[in-house]
C-alpha cells in the first residue's frame, strides 16, 4: 500500500506561500490570501493574481488557489497590571501608528500575515520601538515581562492564557466586542487560507 508523509512546518505566511511558490511544500497554510506581490518575488505576473488570492496564471508551473477554511480574529493583549478593558480603532492608531500613548509595542514581524492584516486594518507601523516576532510565543513573553507592553496576537493562540494577560475587547464603531464571545461582530476578524496547486 502507499504511504503518505506529512510534514508540517511553522513561518510566517509570506514564508510559507513563497516555499510554495519554489516548490518547498504542496500546501501552504495563511492568515491571507495569496497576493501579487507574492508572484513579483517569483519574477511572475502580479496581475494574474485576483481579489481572492486566485491566480490566473500559472507561476513557477504551479496554478495557486487560496481556499479559506476558517476564521480568526486578532486578539489585543496588556499585561495584567493595566486597566485598559476596550479599545477603539482610532484608539489602536493612536498606540500603534502615532506611538503617543506610552506603551511598549509588540506584534507580529513583516514576514506574518498576522502584520498585514493588523496594518491593512489599522495602518502601517513605522515606530522603530515596534518589537516585531515571528512567533507568538515571544509576543506573550514582551506582554506577560512589561507592565505598559500592549500587542496584537491571533485569538486561537492566546484564548487559554487569559490567566497571563488581558484580553482587550475592541470597539468597531457601535460597542466593545470580545473576540473570545462575540466573534461574528468582532471588528478584527480575519479569514484563515489554505493555498494549493490547481494543476496538482
């Protein structure tokens, strides 16, 4: 009979959808959809890709697709010793992007779809005390180690360490909403992606 070996691995989307891409895994599992500056790394045509992460075109004989399989929402954490319980959008670009409330910033690196999301959302960090990890573990270390820290982090990571943070319910323009509770109306939910091969 025939065997199948799995081998799984963990990166950021970006890596992950450019090990794809080179022909390193069949399968690339993401926080985005698959974009057209992934197919510009390639020397492909970033057109062939559309709105839905679907290529037109084949790029390095491969034909990807993006198939969503789930949703996240991203999850804003502090330190126990803060008081801060709901937080506006305008609110996370003010502590964010402006950097003028006085925390110590903590998220994802560039290489996670994790950051695009949050900055496609929010806006792009610039502040060079941005502490950026590649994994969440690190991100709950920054937290969990500093009082004034404040961070963006997937919920499905942090939803059974609530005893060593605080969840920061968010408010999208009518009330604070949990992401643990209240996900259909959580304003930073997400759609999770598995990218293949349609030539496969």
């Amino acid at each position: 009979s025939d065997f199948i070996n799995i081998v799984t691995g963990s990166s950021g989307s970006s890596v992950g959808i450019a090990t794809f891409l080179a022909g390193g895994n069949n399968l690339a599992a993401a926080s985005r959809a698959l974009r057209g500056k992934d197919y510009e790394a390639f020397d492909c045509d970033a057109d062939a890709i559309d709105a839905l992460g679907n290529a037109g075109k084949p790029c390095q004989g491969k034909e990807p697709k993006s198939l969503i399989v789930g949703r996240d929402m991203l999850s804003i954490i502090v330190n126990p010793a803060s008081d801060l319980a709901c937080v506006t959008i305008q609110d996370l670009v003010s502590i964010f992007i402006d950097a003028s409330e006085g925390y110590t910033l903590c998220g994802a690196d560039t290489q996670s779809g994790t950051r695009d999301f949050f900055e496609e959302e929010i806006g792009e960090i610039t502040d060079p005390s941005f502490s950026g990890f590649a994994n969440d573990e690190d991100i709950l270390d920054c937290v969990v180690n500093d009082v004034n820290a404040i961070a963006f982090v997937p919920v499905a990571y942090i939803a059974d360490k609530s005893d060593q943070v605080n969840i920061v319910n968010v408010d999208g323009g009518d009330s604070c909403k949990s992401p643990l509770t209240e996900a259909d109306a959580y304003p930073l939910a997400r759609p999770l992606f598995i990218v293949y091969d349609a030539l496969a």
